[in-house]
C-alpha cells in the first residue's frame, strides 16, 4: 500500500462511518469532495463521494456535471449541465487493460474488481448473537476496501475516469471563473448527499506550485524543510551529480510527513563531502496522480565536530611566581589547529584567556606568571580545530602556596576605667585567608617577659567564623608602675606593643 496516496485522501476529505439508521429523526449524509485545475486550455476536475454508499450509487447510476460562470457581479449563480459521467463499459475496460503500461495493470485490476463488485455486501449478514464487535469489524472491512479503490483512482487518472470519477471540460475560455457542480444522477432514498462545489480561475500555470525550502546545514549532511499546505504530497528528491550535471533521484519511495497532523515535512541527505556545493530538486505527487515539481535547493555542508576534549594532567605551584598546567590529547585529529589556556576564580565562572595567540598544536604545558595569590585559581585548556570548532577540559583546580605573611596587626584603641578594667580594640587583618585569631599577652615593664592572658582562637578558621578584635582585661589599680604593657600576636610571631598609662 502507497502511504502517500492514503495523505492525499486524507486532505481530500475525511472519513465518517455511514450511519445505518436515522438517529433523532435526521438523514445520513454524504459529501461529494471536488478538485480541479486549469491545464491545456482545459479544466479538469477529479471527486470522489465521502461515504461508501453514496460512492455505490454514483458508480450504479453516474454522475451530473454542472457549470456556471461566476461574476463579481452576479447575484446567483445559473448552472448549466454540460455532461453525465458513467464508468466504462466491458469493452472499454479492456481496451484500457491492453493500453496501459504493465505497473499500471495491477491498479486497473484492483478497480475493476471493486468496481464489479459494487453491489456485494462485503462484510455478510450481521448477527446480533456475535454483537458490535462483529459490526465493526464489518464497517473496518468496507472502510479498507473504500480507501484502496480511492488510492487507485487517484493513483492514475485514467483509473479515475474510467470509473466516471473524473471529468475534462474542454469548453472553456481563459481568465475566466468558473463554479462546478457534481452531484448524482439518481439520488438516495433516506440519504442526502451534498453537492461538490468548486470554483477555479482560468489562469495559465495557476497549478504551479513553488514552495520556499529551508536549508539546515550539519556536519556531511544536509536537511531540507518546507511547509506541505497545498495539494501535493510527498517528495521525491533529486541531486545534481557534480562530474556529469545529472539530476539523479535519491528515493525510490516518497519523503512522508512523520507526523500526519502537521504541514512541515523534511529531508535529510547524508554521507555527504564537507564543503561541497550540492544542489537538489523536489517533486511530489498531487491529487491527479502526477509527479509534481515543487522547489530547488542548495547547501554546503561544513565541518562542525570539535575536537576530542582535552585532559589537564596537573597544575602545580612547584615554582615561585609560576603555576604549571600540563595536559594531553586522547586522540590527535589531524584537523587540530591549537589550544587555549584560560583562568578564573570560580569552578563555573567566567575564564579569562591567559595568552594572545593560539598555542600550536604540538603544546602539551603553560606557565601561568599572572595567577591570583590571594584568590582561587580555576583552569581550563580548550581545543581548536581548524574550523573553529572547540572543545574543552574540565575545571582544574590549582592549590597555590601561601608564602606571604599576614599584615602586621594593630591596636585601634586602649582604655582603663576606674574598677581596672581595660578594654583592648585590634583592627582585623584584612587578609582573606586569616587563620585562627589573635592573642594577647601582658607585661608590667616592656622588658619583663610578656605572659598570655587571653586569646581570640576559634576551632574554625576565621574564613568562616570572624575573628574576635575586642579583649577585656582587670589589672589592679595599686601598683608600682605606672603603665601595663600588651601585645597581640597573629597565627605566626607577630608581635606589637602597646602601653596604657594605670590611672
């Protein structure tokens, strides 16, 4: 089974169970679904009843074609019958059968069969011992056998007339409009069965279809996308053969909407040579059975695979001033143009570029001499081939050796009240990794030895919890000398003085 022709059905009309009885009193109906086109100085027209049995009746007793001229100004229309259309007789069937070429028989055939056997109930006798299951199964039988003559009749246009489902009106004058109307010769009783009405202009290459083609390039291949909202279905796709200039056709089966309800349909080429012009044309299939050109096409398809990502083996701060990133390629592309080192203070942040030109290709370490002494240091290499296309390694995270002491600490303020108690306030050092706190320590003279009375230690490095900065301390105000000596001291041996006069 052609499933294009089973699409162009379906945008034909849709199908509706018949109704076997009246419900609530109304009729069941039919509609008689007409398409035409204006060629050869002529217009031809091609329908086909909705329903089984109004198909029947129309093969039974004909068809009446109807036409009027149809104004602007016009307030009806007068319709004028110019045909009635009857299948083939025997001999004509035959003649058709001896005419047609051999992949044309076999459509005949399965006409001329279900043509013959118009008047056989398909399905039997309905028993109600054996219920609906059994009816529907009859009326999925007669739908199948419905939509396969309908795929053959369009399938081939002489099938069409021969079956008295198609009408040429050779009696027509350009730039003009016309209304067609079928109905059937005889009608149905208890059954109503609308009139198919068309109306066409008579314009030279009004039939023409061009179809804007949109054009995805990838790496060797190539997809074209289009919009399939007129009559013709499907594509066939033809490549131009660069050495002989030869369109040559690429589907022996036609392209098909992947999904039924939508109008986009698309085509992808591939095994293609990267940065080769290739050019195409598209044709389908319209509603007279006919190969139907739609559109041309061009594209190039283009490189667009990165290199394999690189690995940073290590980065180490072995060196003053100087961090060390190695790294090593799984695979060498023969493609791969260079790399690029770059840095920043986050896992996720943004990377700086550390050097002005691409390194060349055979690098495999960089010696970062700007790297941040007082900050995290994030490093990433990516590679580049050369299309452009880059890749990288994962974030690599370089411990950096603290070799700078912290700023010398300093006493904002100290104060004695009149109970001895002495208040010390410490500027907090400004460094961000500042560990532990401050100590303090104490001395009646600067040249005793100072002991340690306090200290501003925490479990947590003050990178997480804030060092303390103000000390208490009692000293007795009832002494021999006159001033308290105190120090701080940091994480390392820093030590400062200060004097506070006892009062």
């Amino acid at each position: 089974m052609n499933k294009y022709i089973i699409l162009i059905i379906l945008s034909l009309f849709t199908m509706v169970p018949c109704q076997a009885q009246f419900t609530d009193g109304i009729k069941p109906s039919s509609t008689i679904n007409v398409i035409g086109r204006y060629t050869d100085n002529a217009v031809e027209l091609i329908y086909f009843p909705d329903k089984n049995k109004a198909l029947y009746q129309g093969l039974k007793k004909g068809f009446i074609i109807e036409r009027a001229e149809f104004t602007a100004h016009s307030d009806s229309l007068s319709y004028k019958q110019i045909a009635e259309v009857f299948p083939y007789e025997e001999s004509a069937w035959s003649t058709l059968m001896d005419s047609s070429k051999e992949e044309t028989k076999k459509d005949i055939t399965l006409a001329k069969e279900f043509y013959d056997n118009r008047d056989r109930q398909s399905g039997g006798k309905f028993s109600f011992d054996k219920g609906i299951k059994e009816m529907q199964e009859q009326k999925f039988k007669e739908d199948f056998e419905y939509i396969i003559f309908v795929m053959n009749a369009i399938k081939n246009n002489s099938v069409a007339r021969a079956l008295a489902l198609s009408y040429t009106d050779n009696n027509t004058e350009e730039n003009k409009e016309y209304v067609y109307r079928v109905t059937l010769k005889e009608d149905l009783q208890d059954y109503t069965v609308g009139d198919g009405i068309y109306l066409i202009e008579t314009i030279k290459g009004s039939d023409k279809v061009e179809r804007d083609i949109y054009v995805k390039t990838w790496d060797k291949k190539l997809t074209f996308i289009w919009e399939e909202n007129d009559m013709i279905t499907g594509a066939y796709v033809e490549r131009k053969n660069n050495i002989t200039g030869e369109f040559e056709l690429l589907n022996k089966k036609p392209v098909l909407k992947s999904d039924p309800t939508s109008t986009r349909n698309s085509y992808t080429d591939e095994n293609l040579t990267n940065y080769i012009n290739y050019e195409y044309r598209f044709y389908g299939i319209n509603p007279f059975g006919e190969k139907a050109y739609f559109g041309t096409a061009k594209g190039m398809p283009k490189d667009l695979t990165p290199p394999v990502n690189p690995s940073i083996v290590s980065g180490k701060n072995d060196q003053p001033e100087e961090v060390n990133i190695t790294w090593k390629m799984p695979i060498m592309e023969t493609d791969l143009k260079g790399f690029i080192v770059a840095r920043s203070t986050k896992n996720k942040g943004r990377y700086q570029i550390l050097h002005s030109n691409l390194l060349p290709k055979t690098t495999t370490s960089y010696t970062d001499k700007t790297y941040s002494k007082e900050k995290d240091n994030y490093y990433v290499v990516q590679a580049i081939d050369t299309t452009g296309n880059i890749s990288s390694s994962s974030p690599y995270f370089v411990t950096v050796i603290d070799s700078i002491p912290p700023v010398k600490p300093e006493f904002i303020s100290g104060k004695i009240d009149s109970l001895g108690i002495v208040t010390l306030d410490i500027d907090l050092n400004k460094e961000r990794d500042l560990m532990g706190g401050y100590r303090l320590f104490r001395s009646n003279a600067p040249e005793h030895e100072f002991s340690a009375i306090s200290e501003g230690f925490h479990e947590k490095d003050t990178i997480y919890k804030k060092a303390m900065t103000v000390f208490k301390d009692t000293v007795t105000l009832k002494s021999l000398t006159p001033y308290i000596y105190y120090k701080i001291k940091l994480s390392i041996i820093i030590l400062i003085n200060l004097l506070i006069l006892r009062s």
